[in-house]
C-alpha cells in the first residue's frame, strides 16, 4: 500500500482509472434516476414523494462514507505520515459536508408533506445535523493556518477524536430522544422495502459512490498539480526547462515526489 | 509524578495571582443564565421548566470560552515549548494542566450552579443531582476541549474556532447532565445517567491526554 502512497504513482495510476470511472458513474446515476423516477411504482401511502428517498438515501450513506473515509486517511497520515493521505482527507471532507447537507435538504424537503413540518427533533435528523458541524469544524479547521501541513495535520487528529466520538454522540442523541420523544412521527423505518425500489436506490448508492471517487480523483489531482507547480517554481526549473524528453520527464517525476521524498 | 504536580501548582499560581480569569468564567455563567428570563418571559413555571438545561448550556459555554488559556500564554511566550522538550511524558503534564484548569473553571462553576438554579425556580429535589452531574460532567468538559485548546494553537481566528470544534464534542455531556436533573425533578432515579456521565468522563481521562499531547506536539514542529 505504501507504494501507492507516491504522488507520481497515483496519477499514472487514476490516469486510466478516471475516464473508466466516469463513464460508470454518468451510467449508473442515469440509470438510478431512470428507475427512480419512472420506472418504479409509487408508494401507497406516500405517493411520489416516496421518489425523494432515491436521492435522500444515498446521500445520508455518503455522509458518513466520507467521514469514516477522512478519519482513516487521517489516521493514516498520522501514522505513516503520507503527504497523500492528506491530501485524500482534505479533499474528501467538502465533498462529504456537501452529501450530509442534500441528505438534510432533501429529508425536510420530504417531511413537509409527509410528517407536515420542515424540521424534526428526530434522534436521525439530530445526529446527521452534528455530523454536519464536525465537517464544517474539520475544514475551518484545516483551513486555518497559514502552513497547509500544519493545517491538515490538526485535522487529521480531529477527524481521528470526531470518528471516536460520532457513536457516543449518535448514542446520546438516541437516548435524549426518547426521553423527549413527541407524541407520534411517521417513522422512515416502517415495512421493508418493496424489491421494487431496491433496484433503483442500490443503483443511485453505487453511483453516489463512484461518483465521490471521481471527485476525489479530481481533488487530489488538482492539489497535486497545484504543488507540483509551486515545487517547479521554487526550484526555478521552469526557466532551464531541457529539450530533453527524458530529462524533462525526469523532472516530472522530481517535482510530484518532492515532498514524499522528504 | 513531581512533573504532574509542579506544573499543576504552578497553573494554579497563576490563576490564583491573576485571580480575575476565575471570576470572569463565573461572571460569565451568571449574566448567560440572567439572559434567559429575559428571552422567555418570567413566570416561574416555565423558567422552572427550562432552568436544568439552561444552567448546563451556559456551563458549557463558560467552560468553552477559558479554554484558550489552557496553552495560548504559553504557547505564545515559549514555555509550551520548553514542556514538549521535558524529558516527563507530555500526556501527564498535559493532564495537569486540564486539572488546573479544571479546578479554576470547572470547580467555580458547581459552586455558583445551585444559586443560579435557585433564581430560575428549579425544584430543590435537582439540587443535589445537579451538583453531582457537574461534578462528572466539567472534568469531562476541560478534557474534551483540551484537545480543541491545543489544535488551535497558531490558528488565526482562533477563539471561535474552537467553538465550532468543541461544541459538537460536549453534546453528549450535555444530554447526560440535563437528562440527570430532569430524571431528579421527576422523582425517577437518575443513577443510569450519572453511570453514563461517570462512563464519559473515565473514556475522557485514558484517551483524551494522548490526542492533546499529539495536538501539542504538532504544533511544536
């Protein structure tokens, strides 16, 4: 695993992998809404609006994919001191803060007409809403320091004590709840659900998935290429650039395995 | 253990000398709860009703609000430094910091709790329950934002960071400690949520000074 943990490795690696991906992620989310949205029965009870849960689902999944993602990039930044885990933490923690809030969104979006109110103090709500916060904390946090390694290096310890801390939280929420449970809600969690709309919500979970990978292929790259640039600046290689190709592809790989060679 | 307790009676002389910071936290605590009456309304029932949960969240945000000088006077002058370097583990003079701060904040704050659940017209059967739940509570409070206190350091925008690192940790704290009182004021046991209480604050004190040492340390590099 180590070996992939070198920049020059992971973008010869996603180089092939990203249009692949890509390409399964349009047709899995065409395909997911396709079904979603038209070729699948409505509920009995909650009519079309059982088709916001195809979105609602997936993105709640996502949310806390991506944080248990950071909180292992992190620990593995902590531990091997991997300048690309880093760099997987950061990029992750936007794309998951992004999930949990749709989740949030379209969960109010569809208790209004089935539950007849926006906001719930459901235990559910209340714990995607901390989980919310904990992301908002991480990248305020990462972003807050003028030395970037120093910046993802306080996240990672955060994300690490969030991970330990998002069960007694879901706990305690769970607890709280039914010591204040309302009269009655319409719980999400009736009957199974039809196999029907498996077909559909397995399909938008995958491709939630891949898409996130993408995503974060195209993140991590981005930052790659970024340092990459500010390393070749540094060393003033942009004003002796050879004609070489072998020298310049040398170059290259000097430049991305800069700070993994530290 | 000299190091644990030499650092722990040298925060406490500080404190002590400038004694202002100790009654700011409680100063704090006061004029936060005052606030209430005036945003609810003053009839006894519902303050009554509301006053367990208030005197925890306002705990909650004095407690928060003195993190920051846990370490910023010493990181900022140096000495934070000359401790990473001490050949004593960093976890324990870590721990004698959060107790010192612990006994300046956390300690006012159970004292001036039953006055302030006198004015609010909490029922005096929560009395005792209350204080018992700040006791296991607050030590879990200096614990949990320690690590916060020391994350920040040489962040700009520092103070209100930490609120928004900290705040979602204490939750758990929170809901406990309200949850006590309430039971009390019910005339049900409250043992389940002062064990729970008792169960944090343990899993706080093993796991907690080794993530702040960590966070001391990285910002020392």
């Amino acid at each position: 695993m180590h070996r992939f943990a070198k920049p020059s490795v992971f973008l010869k690696l996603t180089d092939p992998i990203l249009p692949w991906l890509a390409g399964a992620t349009a047709i899995l989310i065409a395909a997911g809404l396709y079904f979603a949205l038209f070729a699948s029965p409505i509920d009995y009870q909650q009519g079309d609006t059982v088709r916001i849960m195809y979105l609602h689902v997936p993105a709640a999944w996502m949310g806390l994919f991506c944080y248990v993602g950071m909180a292992i990039c992190g620990a593995m930044s902590l531990i091997w001191k991997h300048p690309l885990a880093d760099i997987c933490a950061r990029a992750t923690a936007p794309i998951g803060a992004t999930f949990t809030a749709l989740c949030l969104i379209t969960g109010s979006l569809w208790g209004e007409p089935m539950w007849g109110t926006w906001w719930v103090w459901d235990a559910r709500l209340t714990s995607m809403l901390i989980l919310l916060f904990l992301y908002l904390g991480y990248i305020a946090l990462v972003n807050a320091f003028d030395d970037p390694e120093r910046g993802s290096k306080a996240g990672s310890a955060l994300a690490l004590v969030g991970a330990i801390n998002v069960p007694i939280v879901k706990f305690s929420v769970d607890w709280w709840n039914t010591l204040h449970q309302p009269a009655s809600i319409v719980r999400m969690d009736g009957p199974a659900v039809d196999p029907s709309m498996q077909l559909p919500l397995a399909l938008m979970i995958l491709g939630f998935t891949s898409y996130y990978f993408v995503v974060l292929i195209l993140r991590v790259r981005l930052e790659l290429n970024e340092r990459r640039i500010r390393a070749l600046q540094l060393s003033g290689m942009f004003d002796e650039r050879p004609d070489h190709k072998d020298a310049g592809s040398r170059n290259y790989e000097a430049g991305h395995n800069m700070e993994a060679n530290q | 253990m000299n190091g644990f307790f030499a650092i722990l009676r040298r925060d406490l002389s500080l404190a002590l000398r400038q004694g202002a910071d100790s009654v700011m936290v409680v100063a704090f605590f006061i004029v936060t709860t005052t606030l209430f009456p005036f945003g609810v309304g003053p009839e006894a029932n519902i303050l009554a009703r509301i006053a367990s949960g208030v005197i925890w969240v306002s705990a909650l945000l004095a407690a928060m609000l003195s993190l920051e000088r846990v370490f910023q006077t010493d990181y900022e002058d140096g000495t934070l430094e000359l401790l990473t370097l001490s050949p004593v583990s960093l976890e324990l003079l870590v721990l004698g910091k959060v107790l010192a701060h612990w006994l300046t904040t956390g300690l006012p704050l159970i004292i001036a709790a039953p006055l302030m659940a006198l004015m609010l017209n909490m029922d005096q059967d929560g009395f005792i329950t209350l204080m018992v739940a700040m006791l296991l509570g607050t030590p879990a409070l200096s614990l949990i934002g320690a690590i916060g206190a020391a994350l920040i350091l040489g962040a700009r925008r520092g103070g209100v960071l930490v609120s928004l690192l900290v705040l979602p940790l204490y939750i758990p704290v929170l809901i406990f400690g309200a949850g006590a009182v309430e039971a009390a004021l019910l005339g049900i046991s409250a043992t389940a949520q002062l064990q729970i209480m008792a169960a944090i604050l343990l899993i706080a004190l093993a796991a907690t000074p080794f993530a702040t040492a960590n966070a001391v340390r990285q910002a020392m590099e």
